[in-house]
C-alpha cells in the first residue's frame, strides 16, 4: 500500500515554508512616529509597541475543515474552531484576547449556514472571553467555491509579561498539554483518507464516528493566563500545521519529545488506513498535545494543577532541531 503524505493530499509544508518567507522578505516597510513594531515578523502573533502595553495582531482560518463541515451539512463548531485558531496564537505569548472580527468569503449565502456559524463564533468568544466587534462577509461567485471562515485576533498585553521564547534555556521541560482532537490542520489529508478508505459515517473503536471525530472543535486553551500568573513559563507553542515543527519558532535550541502525550483514536485510524509513518504524522497533525509550555521544573507542578492531562514530555537540548523518541522531525 502506499504511504499517504501531506503533500501528495495537495499540502506541502515544506514549500509552504519558503513561499511563506519570499512573502516576508519583501516585508521591509516599517511605520514611522508612534505606535511602531516591536520585533520581527514571523512569531506566532505581531505586536504593536503601545506604551506600557503591547496589543498584538493573529490572523487565522478554519481551512478545509469548512468542507467536512459541507459534507456532513453541520456548520455549529466551525466558528469556535476559527475563534479557537486565533487566540490560542496571542496565547503562546501570553496575551488576553479582546476582541475579533470575522470574514466569511462564499459563492451563494445561506441563512441556515450563516446562524449555526454565528453560534459557533459566539461561543468560541465566551470561551475566549472576547468581543466580535465586527466582520465581513463577501459574495465572491466566480472566485470562491462554497464558504470560507476566517477571522483577525486583537489581543493586549503589559510589555514585561510577554512571553516570546528568548527565556528557554537547555534543560527547560517541555509540558504537553491534551488536544480535543485533530483541531483545524491536516485536514486535506485526513479527508482524503476517510473519502478513499470509509466514509464519515464509519465509526471508531471510542464509539464516535469519523465525521464527529473530524467536527470536534478545537480546544480553546484559555487556562493559559492563569498559568502564567502562578509560575515562570519561558516559552509556549500551539500545535498547528506543521505539528512538533511548530517548536523551532520558539528558540535555536533543541526541543527533545521522548514521552509523547496518549495518540487519540483518530490519530491512529488514520495513520493505518493511510500507511503513514510517524515522521510523516507527527509533522501533519498535532497527534494529541495541541499546546506545550516550555518551563522550568519548579513550574511543572503549577501547570499540572491548573491543566489537567498536562504532563512533561521532553526537554530543551543544546543540539538543534525537534525530535520525536531520538528521531529528527524536519
């Protein structure tokens, strides 16, 4: 059988990668007066120099997730999932969100369409305790085929409290913390297996079908900035796509994975259906832990009694690179 790949579904992270940077090499502009930029481009969130405080700025979409959403004619969690994709990216930098705008681009409107997504973006904002204070929605037959969610971040923070990762040392341990499921990456891999070797109706061993597994919303990791408040954190990370890689967006140091957190039952049905090696998984889809700190041992305790299911499952190294039980992901 062969080895289904990211890249083969329509994905290449790799290329993704470098497209990604030729986008922001050519960003050189910087604004002038007040209000300027503070760091570089490419983190998981920008931020704006505000005085005392920094506000910063996150931009994400549900991506294909919209169309097992399509298949299954169930748009309810799809707006938590596009909430959910924005402020866990202010939260890896310990930043509030505030509020979001959404922007829905489709080719014809539906109302019925239109309300379940409003009452997942509703209850994402609740989770995220935020305000949407405004949007877009745009008609674009010709240009787009069915309905695509995506939405902006604003969040806000005191300049001292960010957390960007300069703090990790060697030795630091990496806290993983549950996912609710496959969240909103892999997913064109994920449905091109389910479409050739099942259906959304299949149903796995933990009794849910594959179409519900798909569907789960991604987890909103709102606890984040009451851990902070206890302990030290040197550095946090959302697993997203790209998966373990995520990781080098924190430090030049190494980031060692040699207990991974429990692989839920999607995870393994789709990396035997689809023949697909561990490598290949663990840079696709966030394979259980959707978020990590990067902390101290003394904090390790503190993390654990604010987040349940978070354990340790590795450490910083002095040798570059992520790497999954002694195997580089790259």
């Amino acid at each position: 059988m062969t080895e289904h790949t990211y890249r083969e579904a329509g994905v290449d992270i790799d290329l993704e990668a470098r497209a990604v940077r030729a986008l922001i090499d050519n960003l050189t502009y910087q604004r002038t007066g007040s209000f300027p930029m503070m760091g570089a481009v490419g983190h998981f969130a920008g931020l704006i120099d505000c005085g005392p405080y920094a506000l910063a700025l996150a931009v994400d979409g549900v991506g294909t997730k919209m169309l097992v959403a399509d298949a299954l004619r169930n748009w309810q969690t799809v707006g938590i999932d596009c909430i959910a994709m924005n402020v866990n990216d202010l939260y890896v930098m310990n930043l509030e969100p505030v509020a979001f705008v959404d922007y829905i681009a489709t080719d014809a409107l539906s109302i019925e369409k239109m309300e379940q997504i409003g009452r997942g973006l509703n209850e994402g904002a609740r989770l995220a305790n935020m305000n949407i204070v405004g949007g877009e929605t745009a008609t674009l037959r010709g240009l787009v085929n069915g309905l695509d969610l995506a939405g902006t971040c604003l969040g806000v923070q005191k300049k001292e409290k960010i957390v960007t990762g300069e703090g990790i040392v060697p030795g630091d341990l990496i806290v993983g913390v549950p996912s609710s499921g496959i969240h909103s990456n892999g997913l064109t891999l994920a449905r091109r297996i389910v479409e050739e070797y099942a259906s959304y109706d299949t149903r796995l061993s933990n009794g849910k079908t594959l179409g519900e597994e798909l569907l789960t919303p991604t987890r909103i990791y709102h606890e984040v900035l009451r851990v902070t408040e206890a302990c030290t954190v040197h550095g946090m990370c959302h697993i997203t796509g790209g998966g373990l890689l995520n990781f080098r967006r924190l430090s030049d140091y190494g980031f060692s994975i040699t207990a991974p957190l429990e692989v839920p039952a999607i995870f393994r049905w789709l990396q035997e259906k689809g023949s697909i090696g561990d490598v290949e998984m663990y840079r696709t889809f966030n394979m259980g832990m959707g978020y990590a700190f990067v902390a101290p041992e003394e904090s390790v305790a503190a993390i654990r009694s604010i987040i349940p299911g978070a354990r340790v499952v590795g450490a910083v190294t002095e040798e570059p690179g992520v790497r999954l039980k002694g195997v580089e992901i790259r």
